[in-house]
C-alpha cells in the first residue's frame, strides 16, 4: 500500500536547532530508503513564500501568494512510500531526520480509477 509521509517544519527555525538535520543526512536517508524498495517519491520543497495557492468558489477562481492559512509549521517536503502497513509507514515516518525539529503527518494513498 502506499504512503505520504509530509514533512512540516517551522522554516524560520529549520536549520538553526540543536537537532537540526543537514541536507547530507536527509539524502542519505532518502538514499537508505530508496535502496529498501521502499521509496517512489521524495522531494523537498521551497520556501512557503514560493507557495500559490487556488481557490474555486461559485465557479469563480481566487489566486492568492502564499500558503491558505497561516500556521507555525509548514510543508517542507515529502515522501511517497510503498509500505506493507500503516506500522512499516510510521517507522519509515519515524526515520525522517526533519521529524527531530518538526512533524511528520502519515496517511495512505487513496488509489483513484483513472
């Protein structure tokens, strides 16, 4: 079955933690996951304020900069996993070096019929 594992983070304070990952840790752990089969998708992303977001009311379209509301963590990346159950996605989840400074939210992938 497979997995989203959203990485969230405060971006101010990311990088400036005691138990702060660097990029080399995140990649080797991406690398670990990868060669266990397990990895089909990870991607970091850029800066909330990069962020678009679209609404669509009434059939009107709103476009606003940034994220839709404003919370401490944001979204900083994720990880699309091929796991055996919901346990082998926490424990991947649990690997994630960015979890140490913020959060990790597990959820299974709904397989639409396209």
């Amino acid at each position: 079955m497979k997995y989203l594992c959203l990485v969230y983070s405060d971006e101010n304070s990311l990088h400036n933690l005691p138990d702060s990952p660097h990029d080399s840790e995140c990649q080797a752990y991406a690398e670990k996951v990868q060669g266990s089969g397990r990895m089909l998708a990870a991607e970091a992303l850029q800066p909330v304020s990069t962020a678009t977001t679209i609404r669509v009311r009434s059939g009107k379209v709103s476009i606003t900069d940034g994220p839709f509301a404003e919370t401490k963590e944001q979204l900083a990346g994720f990880y699309l996993v091929e796991a055996h159950d919901l346990n082998e996605a926490i424990q991947i989840a649990s690997g994630i070096p960015a979890a140490r400074v913020g959060s990790v939210e597990v959820r299974p992938v709904r397989q639409l019929a396209v």
